[in-house]
C-alpha cells in the first residue's frame, strides 16, 4: 500500500481521516533523518503512514549514517554492521534476497522467522511461561473465591439472623466483589506509574507480592470486615497486573507469533479459573473452618513462583530504550532473537518509533484524543462495547457463583464443587481452540456468532429453574451451564483485550488499553456485587434472563459499531476507523438484511458491494 493514499471510499463516501482539528500535508518521498515528522500539520493518518514504516523514503546514504550515529551515541560501534544489515531489512522486510549486504547466514535467520517461527531462543520461552503462571495467578484469584463462599458466608455470620436478607446481599456482594472495585477506583490507575517507576518486571514482581500477600490475609481472616480488606488489598494488584503482564509478552516477542503468544494471556487465565475451581474440590471435605481458609489461601503458590522466576527474564527492550537505556535493551534483545541480525533489527526499529512516539505526544493531552479524535473516539467506543459485553454476558456469574447457583437448583454442596469444577475445565479446554480461530475468523465474526447462542443458553438456565423435577432440573441447569461456557471461551473470551490492544494508534495505545482494563474491572465489580440482589428479586429466571437480554443487545452493538481488526496494518486500521459511524452502521444493517434473504430465504440476490475499497485484506463483513 502507498504511504501517500489515505482516502478510502466507504459504500460511496469518503472515509474522514483528516476530519477533527487535523489538516492534511503530502508526505515527502524523502526525509534528512528517520525520525523527521512534521507533528504540527502531519494528520493522523499521516503520523499512522509513518508508524508503519518509519524508516520507508530514507536513502541507504541516509539510514546508514543515523545508523552510525545511534551506534555511537549508544556505544554500540562494535556491532554496527548489524545494525546496518537490521536497519536495511527493517526498510525493504519483504526483500531480503535482494539486499546485497546480507550474507546467506542472514537470509537463513530471516527466512526461518517464517519457515521455522516458534523455533525461539529458551529465554523467550522461558518469559512466556512466566508470563502464563502470571494469567493463571490472575484466573486462580478469580475464581477460588467461588468454593470457598457457601463456607465462610456461614462461618463469618453474613449469613445469620444479624442481618436482613437485604444486607446479606450487600454484604455477599461487597467482599466478592471487593478485589474488582479496587481495581477499578484505584488499581488501573496504578498501572502507569509503577511501569514508570519500576519496569515490567518490577511491576509484575510487586502485583504478584500484593496476590501472595493477600492469600495468606485471605486465609487468616477472622471477621467478614478482615476478609473484605484483604480482598481490597489483592486487587490492587489486578489492574497492573492484567495490563502489564500482555504488553510485557508482547513487547518482548518476535512479530510473527507475537499475536499468539499475547493470546497466552486469556488461555492461561482461562486455566487458573479451572485451578481455581479444582481447589474448591480439593479442601472441600476438610474441617468447615480449615476448608474455605486452605481454598484461598492455596492461591499463595504461583504468584511466588512468578516473583522468584521474573527477574530471571530480561527486562523490555521497548522499556529500556524509552529510558535512554538503548545499550541494555541490545543485550535483552540479544538473549530474545535467534541472531545478531534479528536482535539489531528490532532494537533499531523500536528506538525510531519511541522517539517519533516522543515528538507525537509530546505538549498534547493524549487523554482527550481519546474522545476528541473522530478515529480515536469510534475506537474507544468499539473497545468500551467489547469490554463491558465481556462483563454483561453473564460470565462471571458463573465464575463467582456457580457453587451457589448449583446448590440452588437442588445440588448438595460437595456435588456443587464439583459441578462448579467442570465449568472451570470447560472454560480452559474451549480456550484452546480461540488460539487458532481468532486470526483464521476473525474478531468480529466470533462475537456475531456466538452471543446468539451465549443469550440462548443464559435463558434456558435460568428458565430451568421452573422445572419441578429435581433430576430434571439439575439436568438442565447444568447442561445450560455448561453449554454456556462451550460458546464463551472462543468468543467474549479472548476477544476484548486482543481487539482493545490493536484498535489504538500506537501513540496512545497504552492510555486506551488502560481505559478499556478500567471499564472491564468497573463492571466486572458491578455485576459481582449486583447479582445476590438480583437473585432475591427476580430469582434465578429474572436474574439469568437479565444477562440473556444484554446478550442479544451485546449482538446489536457488535454488529452496528465494532468493526473488523483482523490482520490489519495500522494504517488500514486508521482507515477502518475513519469510516463515520453512521455510515458503518447503515451498511452492516442492509448487510444483515441482504444474508437474511440470501442465506435464509435463499433468495438470488446480487452480492452487496464491500464496504471498503482499495485493500485487499480489509474485511468486508
């Protein structure tokens, strides 16, 4: 695609790239140095051109000369050819058999990045693992919670004659939903400033210490007022760590299996919620006051193996070169690539796009771009949608409830750990296939598919609660369950953070995956304190008919305002993002209608028209 073309026709309207306070400029053919970008006048689909590609219009003269000027600037002339070779293949990546400075034991190195991609060097693999102990820390948090509940409702009086129902409710909600408001109110907002101060690395060691430290509290609790502040304390931990732990991953990975491997994250959550669960099965015949102590208090392990394990990982090369140290990230980068080549390459491409990062944020307020933007708006509004739907589908109902919502259907309480369990497994098992369908489908078309069935199946759970017959019931409620989690795991489950992390222009990316975290964790602490209120008044059947309805909204939403992200290059994504909302809107309406009488009716129809024109891998859904 040609740097200079940024007017997209949309179904017969241009798209408004320059719309806002931008003006559009021609982008000269070439540029002094490689990080010349008129910030003042360059537009926002100019500035995403040059994110793409900052080192495309440089003469080899040119590049080769900044080049030996960043190697002495960073002390780094004893590699300086690598950094030419990388600088070069960063310029032209889809001609490297062309490029004569390249010897065949480059070539080989460069083309086994496709032909032999997830052969990586131990010490990428060995960060990945880390970070996946560090998603199922996230998960087991989550969910251990839900055996240990029927417990410690009794054993700590909430469930007693002292309080009303009404305050039984509150009370249920506010410690189960405890780690999720301090998350929201305090520890999103954490995520940015102990990035700045501490690192990656540090910052996962201190949100894996809050987690162990808050295990142990959890386990001694002596008073439901103990128990709530020790779950207030672990969520100040969940923000960063839920923020830092991908961007880290993704951060340190190679571009050709990064998608995948930040992917790892809601795979390896999805994993600890099953852990999670499988303690509830574990102590759940252990003394009734030792049993909800040892399931909270199990959650201690994996954050110390994260803390132990972490500083044996290098630290972000993106991180060290925003803080001038370009030298260190050399050496990360060095043990994170097969080669020299590769290692000079990434370093060089990521120094150049920092320091253009600089000058794009640099005197403008990034949090009002947000909103102020029209691309950046219809962003923020697609990634809110993606979030909050990953909350009011229901999800964590079960997550949180399950044990109580099997015991209410007529499960004793041992069979209720143990129904509560497979939800986890299912949960995990489903996630694995979300590993492959998300590039191969599509972010879109996962979510258009499954809330159908997510609504359905919410329904027929709650609905089953009329039938009389105990094994019936039990039955159905289950199956409902069950089939719930089947249809989550590869939809509403790895979609929201991979959609939220790759809707953002990179200038502001890190400001939106904090919006989008924050309002996951809003909701999330809404729904987990709302649900005993809604059980008491509606009952099961209004209560799962309520999440139900938002699915089918959730559908509605997806459809008329979240476009399509898969396998798109930032400046297609500044495109996509440009088309006006109406007119997205209108056109996936008379989409909707055209597959309804072709596909349904099977009418012949002429096929409708794409919607975006002049790139191949846009996807006209």
């Amino acid at each position: 695609m040609e740097p200079e073309k940024h007017e997209r026709k949309t179904d017969g309207v241009e798209s408004d790239v320059s719309h806002g306070s931008d003006e559009q400029i021609e982008i000269p053919s070439t540029k002094e140095h490689v990080t010349d970008v008129d910030v003042e006048h360059a537009s926002r689909a100019h500035l995403n051109a040059m994110f793409e590609n900052p080192l495309a219009g440089v003469s080899r003269e040119q590049l080769f000369a900044d080049v030996e000027a960043f190697c002495e600037k960073f002390d780094l002339m004893d590699h300086v050819e690598d950094f030419r070779k990388g600088a070069l293949v960063s310029q032209n990546p889809h001609s490297i058999h062309s490029l004569d400075i390249l010897t065949e034991e480059d070539r080989t190195a460069l083309d086994r990045e496709h032909t032999h991609k997830w052969s990586q060097p131990f010490m990428l693999w060995w960060l990945i693992v880390m970070c996946s102990l560090g998603a199922a820390v996230q998960g087991m948090d989550e969910t251990v919670n839900n055996g240990a509940q029927p417990y410690y409702l009794v054993r700590l009086g909430i469930k007693s004659d002292r309080f009303s129902q009404s305050m039984q409710d509150n009370l249920t909600g506010l410690v189960v939903g405890a780690p999720y408001l301090a998350c929201a109110i305090l520890g999103c907002w954490l995520t940015e400033p102990l990035n700045r101060l501490f690192a990656r690395r540090g910052t996962i060691f201190i949100s894996c210490l809050i987690a162990a430290v808050a295990s142990i509290w959890e386990g001694v609790a002596n008073s439901w007022v103990n128990l709530f502040l020790a779950r207030f304390f672990l969520g100040l931990g969940i923000g960063s760590k839920s923020t830092t732990v991908p961007v880290y991953a993704a951060e340190c990975s190679p571009a050709p299996i990064r998608g995948a491997l930040v992917m790892m994250w809601q795979m390896w959550t999805a994993f600890g919620i099953m852990l999670g669960n499988i303690m509830g099965v574990a102590f759940m015949n252990v003394g009734n006051d030792l049993n909800w102590r040892l399931m909270l208090g199990s959650t201690v392990v994996l954050p110390l193996i994260v803390c132990a394990q972490v500083y044996y990982c290098p630290e972000s090369p993106r991180w060290l070169v925003k803080k001038g140290r370009v030298r260190k990230a050399f050496e990360s980068f060095r043990v994170l690539r097969p080669s020299n080549i590769q290692a000079a390459r990434d370093l060089y491409y990521c120094y150049v796009n920092v320091e253009i990062e600089k000058k794009v944020s640099s005197g403008r307020s990034l949090v009002l771009e947000l909103f102020t933007i029209p691309r950046n708006r219809r962003a923020t509004l697609a990634s809110w949608i993606v979030m909050f739907m990953q909350q009011f589908c229901g999800v964590n109902v079960i997550a949180y409830y399950s044990t109580t919502i099997f015991t209410d259907s007529g499960y004793g309480l041992s069979n209720a750990l143990l129904a509560s369990m497979g939800t986890g497994i299912l949960n995990w098992v489903f996630a694995l296939p979300a590993f492959f369908t998300i590039d191969t489908y599509g972010r879109r078309f996962l979510l258009l598919v499954t809330f159908p069935f997510l609504s359905i199946f919410l329904f027929w759970t709650g609905f089953s609660f009329w039938i009389d017959a105990t094994k019936a019931r039990l039955a159905m409620v289950t199956t409902g369950m069950y089939l719930f989690e089947v249809f989550y795991s590869p939809g509403e489950g790895p979609v929201p953070f991979t959609y939220s992390a790759e809707a953002f222009p990179l200038h502001i990316r890190e400001l939106g995956m904090s919006w989008a975290t924050a309002t996951t964790w809003c909701f999330n602490f809404i729904l987990s304190f709302t649900w005993p209120h809604l059980l008491t008044a509606f009952k099961p059947q209004g209560a799962f008919g309520w999440y139900a309805a938002w699915c089918i909204v959730g559908w509605f939403l997806v459809l008329l305002f979240v476009p399509e992200t898969k396998a798109l290059t930032l400046e297609e994504l500044d495109q996509v993002f440009s088309v006006p909302t109406h007119k997205h809107a209108a056109y996936q309406i008379r989409s909707s209608v055209w597959f309804f009488k072709a596909k349904i009716l099977r009418q012949k129809l002429e096929p409708m028209p794409p919607f975006y024109e002049g790139a191949e891998k846009l996807v006209d859904s």
